[in-house]
C-alpha cells in the first residue's frame, strides 16, 4: 500500500492517496509513518495544507514516531499554501517532540517564510539552521534571498550570496538571479 500512495503522490493525485489510506486504515492492516509519510508527500505536491495537518493529528492519534520526513512534508504542504504561521508552529511542535529538524525540514521552513513575505524570519531560520551545525543549502540561500525581494532588502541579499560563497556553496542561476531581483527593486543594480 505504501507504494500505491507513493504513485499517487507521484502523480500528483493526493485524494487517490489518502483513499487509498483510509481503505487501508479501514482493513485489518494498519498504516504506518511510512504510508502517512506518503500520504503527506501527496498532500505537498497538492497543496493541501489542510489535510496534511489532519494527517499530523491521524499519526499522534495513532501513537505514531512522526520522524524528520513527516514533519518536513507538512511544513511543505502549509508553506505551498502561504501559511507561514502554521508551518512554523509545526517546527515547534516537531523540535517539542525531540524530533531533530534537517536541511530539508529548514528550507521548507525558509520557503514557507518567503512565501508568506516574512523575510526577516526567513533569515532568522537560516541562521537557526546554521546553528543546529547543519550545511545549508543551495536551496537554503536561495528561497532566503528570494525572501528579501518583497522590501527589497539588497543588503541582505548580497551578504548572503557572500555567505554562500564562504561556505564553498556556488550560487546556483536561480540565487543569482533572485539576487538579481532585489538589486534592481532596490535600485542597486552597480551593486551586483
């Protein structure tokens, strides 16, 4: 079953997926975190923020391990739908639970704080994430830097293409011009 829900997800066809979790919670079988893991990674690829906390709840009434991919696929899934707020309770409760964030947990967290257009947090979690002695991203500097586009925040922008660079992470087409972005909003383009 949990490869019928990964197919599911893949194809983006979440309400297949959870059908297909509700059959198999309706037989003898149970689902495990790996069939809800699934279940969520459907849910992100459809934008259900909703039903991926509705999953959350189904995996602590089951008495369920959330681990780091259930966690990461639900902060997904609110921040694809701009619920910023939503996603960083999520973090709370996951790090409440002594379930250690990753990469992959931050810049979901990140993009979710980009989409919402709350920049500062967006740094905020990248710089938590540096703390945690986790290697951000390519993907972690760039929705941060996308993150400073709205109050066109070149400052930032720029010392985080220079962070990046200090790291040995190459900026990638999409940070560069995201960078790119801000300068000009910002009017800074000699900046660049």
């Amino acid at each position: 079953y949990n490869s019928a829900i990964s197919a599911c997800a893949k194809g983006q066809q979440w309400t297949k997926a959870l059908e297909v979790l509700a059959q198999i919670s309706g037989s003898t079988l149970q689902p495990g975190v790996v069939g809800f893991n699934a279940a969520l990674s459907a849910c992100e690829q459809g934008q259900q923020w909703e039903q991926a906390l509705q999953l959350i709840r189904d995996v602590a009434l089951r008495r369920l391990w959330a681990d780091t991919v259930t966690w990461s696929a639900a902060i997904s899934s609110c921040g694809a739908r701009q619920q910023w707020t939503r996603a960083l309770q999520l973090l709370v409760q996951m790090q409440s639970e002594t379930t250690a964030p990753n990469v992959i947990t931050y810049n979901a967290v990140i993009t979710a704080c980009q989409r919402g257009l709350q920049w500062m947090l967006a740094l905020q979690h990248l710089e938590e994430l540096c703390m945690a002695a986790l290697v951000p991203s390519v993907v972690s500097y760039s929705a941060a830097i996308s993150a400073c586009e709205p109050e066109a925040s070149w400052r930032q922008a720029l010392g985080l293409l220079a962070a990046m660079r200090s790291r040995g992470i190459p900026p990638n087409v999409v940070a560069c011009n995201v960078a790119m972005g801000v300068l000009a909003k910002g009017q800074q383009w000699e900046q660049g």
